[in-house]
C-alpha cells in the first residue's frame, strides 16, 4: 500500500516516549505534505493531499480542508448532514455526525460486527465502566431513603436514562473522533 511504512513511522515518531521527542503539528503536517512529491503515489490520494496542504505557509484549519477535500473526492460522503444528536432531550449530548465509512466486502464466516471508528482499537470494558461512573457521578439525583447506597441510586438512574434513550428513534451517530489514548482507548479530540 502506497505510504505504509511512512504513516507507520508518523504515528510511532507521535506516539513517541518521552513526549518532548514527539514531532509538533506542524512538523506532521510538513511530512504529511512531502508525501504529495512522492513518485508512485496514486493520483487522487496526491491530489487529496495538494488540496489539504496546499503550501508550507500556515496550516490554516486542518479539519476544514480535510473536510472539504473528502466531500470534494467522495461525493457521497457531502449529503451526510453536519450535526446529529443522540436524543432530543439531551442537547449536551450533540456530536457531529461522521459520514459512513467506505467497507471492504466481508468475507464468508466473518463477524458481522464492526467497530464505529476502525482504525482505532476497542474501548475495553474496563475503560466503559470508568468512564460511565465519572458520567454518573456528575449527576445530581433524587436518592431514595430506602436505597442501599448512592452507587446503585446511581446506576438505577443511568439504567433509566438508559431505557429512554434505547426507546428513542434510531439514528446513526458518530463523534468526529481523531484521537485514542494509547492507554485506555477512550476517544477523544486533540484539541
């Protein structure tokens, strides 16, 4: 596959240890644009790479031109709509909506399952249940004087919510993700 070896070098030099060895975004962004000289590197992925690193002076809005040149190169991807939310109710719960992305055919016996951001590792249980009782925690709710404890007053509260979102209208959300801590593979933004 045309530039491989190079992204996997980029991603291990940003994942470098200690951090101060790290390359800054402008350093990324000045390799990923030394990539569009590269000779055998197919047409469209040089073009797509032209139109997000235009020239060396100023990165302008990296997520903008990444943006517009995927809306540019796979049209079908410019008709998903901007923002989605997960329910109504819940405006803080909003995230923008990624367009769908392309599949390779699956193979007979393969799993019918797939990850909601495939070039990333799964969330391990573990992370998903942290991550939930940090939510939950930020609640302020009604206990009752007959629970056992706050936790579980808790927990019954989310299982609520939980119900309600399940019986919501169904809708395809994705976060416009770009960042996995290598850690806990929560996801997140580099912002």
């Amino acid at each position: 596959a045309p530039l491989l070896r190079e992204a996997r070098e980029l991603v291990d030099a940003c994942q470098g240890v200690p951090a101060e060895s790290r390359p800054d975004i402008t350093q990324v962004q000045a390799s990923l644009r030394q990539w569009s000289t590269r000779a055998g590197i197919p047409d469209d992925l040089t073009a797509v790479l032209k139109k997000i690193f235009p020239h060396q002076s100023g990165s302008g809005d990296l997520q903008e031109a990444i943006q517009k040149a995927r809306a540019e190169h796979l049209p079908s991807r410019a008709k998903t709509p901007p923002n989605g939310a997960f329910h109504a109710a819940t405006p803080a719960a909003t995230c923008e909506a990624s367009p769908p992305q392309m599949q390779a055919p699956t193979p007979p016996g393969a799993p019918t399952a797939q990850l909601m951001w495939p070039l990333f590792k799964a969330t391990p249980d573990g992370t998903k249940g942290l991550s939930l009782s940090y939510a939950i925690c930020a609640w302020n709710i009604l206990v009752p004087t007959d629970a056992c404890c706050t936790k579980h007053a808790l927990i019954k509260e989310l299982q609520a919510a939980t119900d309600r979102l399940k019986a919501s209208g169904c809708k395809h959300v994705q976060a416009s993700f770009d960042w996995q801590c290598p850690k806990c593979k929560l996801m997140g933004t580099r912002e």
